[in-house]
C-alpha cells in the first residue's frame, strides 16, 4: 500500500527528537508538510532542515505544550493541520505515595491536556473540511501499571505517567465517537519496548533488554519503522473506517 499524503499538513508535537522525529520524517514522505513542535529549537531546526534537505517539506515551531499560550501560538501558526500527532510525552519516576500535586499536573498537562487543547483548537476545522485524522500516542502503560522485573536497575514507579496514559486512551475514544460521522477519525498508538530510541537508550541496560526481549512473543524489540508504519496507516486515506481504536505495537509483550 502506497501512502500518499500531497497536499496534506501535520502537527507532531515532540517532533524534534527520537520517535517524534521518525514520524515528521515519514510523513513528510509520504508528501505532507510536516510542522514539527517542541520546546528545544535546536532539534526542531535540525529536524526541519534535514527534512527540507531530503526533499520533503518541513517547518518547527518552538512551543511548550503545557502552555495555554503556547497552544494557542502553535495552532495559529502550524495552518490547517490534517493530521495531529500528539506524540509529546512526559514521565517521572517515584513512589507513589511521595508524588505532589504539581508533579502529578505536570505530567497531565503534557499527556493529556495538551492533546486534548489541541484537538479542541485543531479538530473543528478538520471537521468544516470534512477530512481530517488525529493520532494519540499512548504506551502499554495505558493498558498494564508496569513490572519491576523488567527494570532490575533501578526502582520503576511511574503512577502519574501510566494514569495519564491510560487517560490518552479514554480520550481517543471518546473523541472518536463525537467526530464520528465528520470524515475525522481519532486513534491511538501505544508503543511497547523501543529501548534504542534517544529517550531509552542510556535507561535500558543489558539485562533489561535481556528480559524484555524473553517476555515478548516476537522475542525482539521495537523499532521506529515499526511505529511509523502504523502511523502512516491512520494518516492515510484509507484507514477512514477505523477510528476509536488503540493499535499496540509490542510484538506481543501485552499478550502474556
């Protein structure tokens, strides 16, 4: 199946780095212009030049998502966005009986209101133009709490993080069912183990990757290509009978 996105615009948010990254690259493509987001300019220009550079198309907009302002700044000049991918993402590690009240929002703010915000800022004019595909990424920590035994190295606690993306999840269905009948579809990713990404590679020690590797079906990890298939098939035209759905890409680990 042939992805063509001409004519297109999408949002990544968190687009400037790893996983974020992979997606502005493949859909940009596949022919859409690519708006990539980010609180960090450098990367974000990086990222747009070298997109630019392969012969695709590419803008950045330096925005924090937990900002209202910033939002509202981003969705203004991001244009007519087609497709919305809402890969920012932000976690903490601690007990959860010492997480305060500000950690807990801050988390919420990125992985959730922020997606969100944008769906209410972006998604109505998808629906005027009857056309339009919004993809959240979530994590298999919106469908299980996580096992230590997977991390021996240090102490896994995330409860604001795996709320939040359990909350992603809700999200998506929900909006699936109010765009419904617009042209507008509303899905989920959720990622499972993709230690070599730039935000994993330097947590994941040998035994780690060891033990995940022996607990997933595929008995592999993730790659990006992996992600970003699945991603180029909710942009496309022809995934417009599938939306509320959550596609896990962990060869199987959430199974056993």
């Amino acid at each position: 199946m042939q992805i063509d996105l001409t004519g297109r615009r999408a949002l990544v948010t968190g687009g400037g780095t790893g996983i974020g990254r992979q997606f502005a690259e493949s859909l940009a493509g596949a022919g859409a212009h690519v708006v990539v987001c980010g609180r960090r300019p450098e990367p974000l220009e990086q990222a747009a030049a070298e997109i630019t550079a392969a012969g695709g198309a590419a803008s950045a907009v330096t925005a924090d998502v937990s900002s209202e302002d910033d939002l509202r700044r981003l969705a203004e000049a991001a244009g007519p966005v087609d497709v919305l991918v809402n890969n920012a993402g932000y976690g903490k590690l601690g007990p959860w009986t010492e997480v305060t009240p500000p950690q807990w929002r801050e988390v919420m703010a990125v992985n959730v209101d922020a997606p969100f915000r944008l769906a209410q800022l972006l998604v109505p004019g998808m629906i005027e133009r009857g056309w339009g595909r919004v993809i959240n990424i979530s994590s298999v920590y919106g469908l299980v709490t996580g096992n230590p035994f997977f991390y021996p190295d240090f102490d896994w606690d995330s409860p604001a993080y795996v709320t939040s993306k359990h909350a992603l999840i809700g999200l998506s269905t929900y909006l699936a069912v109010r765009t419904g009948d617009t042209g507008v579809t509303v899905n989920t990713i959720s990622p499972g183990m993709f230690p070599f990404t730039e935000a994993n590679r330097d947590r994941i020690s040998a035994e780690s990757l060891r033990r995940l590797r022996e607990f997933t079906p595929a008995r592999r990890p993730g790659d990006v290509q992996d992600l970003a298939s699945a991603l180029l098939f909710l942009a496309s035209p022809d995934s417009s009978f599938v939306t509320g759905q959550n596609i896990v890409v962990d060869g199987g680990w959430t199974l056993w």
